[in-house]
C-alpha cells in the first residue's frame, strides 16, 4: 500500500467518544490508535518499556478494538508511522495545528495502547508542541524517562506500574510529579502501598486527578485471553 498516497485524504486523529472511556470525558478528546510493542509489519518497537506480562494483557484487543477492521485500520496508521516518520509526523502536526485553530480546549493522547516518545518525534522535526496552547497532550507510559525529561507544559503523564517498577512508581508519587495508574483485579481498594487510590475508571481525564495518587483501573479481559495471575495484574 502507498500510505502516504492513502493518508492524504484521511485523518490520523479520531474523535475521543469512539473509546468507552473516553468518550465520558467532559472535555473535548482526540485519540491517536497505533499497534502496540513490535506487532507491525517492520517489527519496530513502539513499547520499549513493555513487560511480557502487559504485552499478554494488553487492550488492544479489548471491546470493539478486537474486531479485525479496527485492528486493520491500526494496523495501517502503524505501517505508514514505521515505514515514513517524516510525512506521518508532519501530517499529524498540521491536524494538530488545525484542531488547535478552532480555538477550543481540547485533550490529545496520542498513545493509546502504544507508548512512543511523541515529543522527541515531533521535537527532532522542529514541531513545537508547547504553541499549541488549546491542546493539552495526555498519556499512560511505563517510560520513566519521559516523564523525567518532560519540559512542555502541556504534556500530562500517568506513570503505569508493570509489576517491576514500583521504585519508579513511588519516586514520582512523592515528587507529585506524575499519579500511577494500577490495574486489580477485583475491587478497587482504598489505597495501595500507603497511597490513596483513585477510581480511573470513571473517565478518562487524568489532567484533572488530585497528584500523588494511585489511579486504579479495574481489570478488562482482551479478546481470546484467559486470565492468569501476574505481576502487572494487582490480585
């Protein structure tokens, strides 16, 4: 397929309210779905702080987004990234640039179920997020060193505890410089290793989440895995 032929007459970003979660958001919400880990065609990692354990139960799959024409549809998105960075990412930042123009404040997580560096991307091509002050950019990463190195002032990030990184975890909950999302698989309790828990699931706006807590999210089932106890899955 010719993606950047294909991509000229289509969006990269999709309206928030096609994700359950999403869609609950009172603020308007733009969503970038590209496939996780190394499951496109030229094998490049786009989760480089995956753990085996989240990769199995990773959301990809999850809902609607396990039906083959989602799955495609990322699938394509992710090709034409891997394959052609410079015209995805300049096409990405003239949708931004658009959707900034139209004046209104509005969320962007470009990371769906993927956890790529966006503003090294974008940054590397001289595309300066931060002039985009009707945007505010949001994201889960097991990528500590994005967080750390996060100068733009509106880029928000939610650190996700893999089952191996609580050391990390706990260093940006006390520094309140990023909350921690936790996946358990029962109720949620009140609070998780001496930190108050918060229910993640009730909306997807973590910009607005009182700092230093633990975001909890309940356990979803990916489409045809069954269930086994691990370290990413708090039991």
């Amino acid at each position: 397929m010719n993606y950047i032929e294909y991509y000229k007459t289509r969006k990269l970003l999709s309206d928030g309210k096609s994700n359950t979660k999403m869609a609950k958001n009172k603020t308007k919400t733009y969503a970038l779905s590209l496939i996780p880990h190394t499951l496109n065609s030229k094998g490049e990692n786009l989760c480089k702080f995956s753990t085996k354990e989240c990769r199995a139960m990773c959301l990809n799959m999850t809902g609607r987004a396990g039906f083959t024409m989602v799955q495609q549809a990322r699938l394509n998105k992710t090709d034409f990234f891997v394959y052609h960075k410079q015209e995805f990412v300049t096409k990405l930042y003239n949708e931004l640039v658009d959707i900034n123009k139209k004046g209104e404040k509005c969320l962007i997580r470009l990371n769906v179920v993927s956890d790529v560096p966006w503003a090294d991307e974008f940054q590397s091509r001289g595309y300066n997020l931060a002039e985009l002050q009707n945007i505010t950019f949001y994201a889960y990463t097991k990528d500590p060193f994005q967080i750390e190195n996060n100068v733009l002032p509106n880029q928000h990030f939610t650190f996700s505890y893999s089952g191996g990184n609580w050391k990390w975890c706990e260093k940006f909950l006390k520094e309140k410089k990023a909350n921690v999302a936790v996946v358990f698989k029962k109720e949620l309790p009140l609070e998780y290793n001496g930190f108050k828990v918060i229910n993640g699931d009730l909306d997807d706006e973590r910009v607005l989440d009182e700092k230093g807590v633990i975001v909890g999210l309940k356990y979803k089932v990916p489409r045809g895995v069954k269930y086994e106890p691990n370290k990413f899955v708090v039991e």
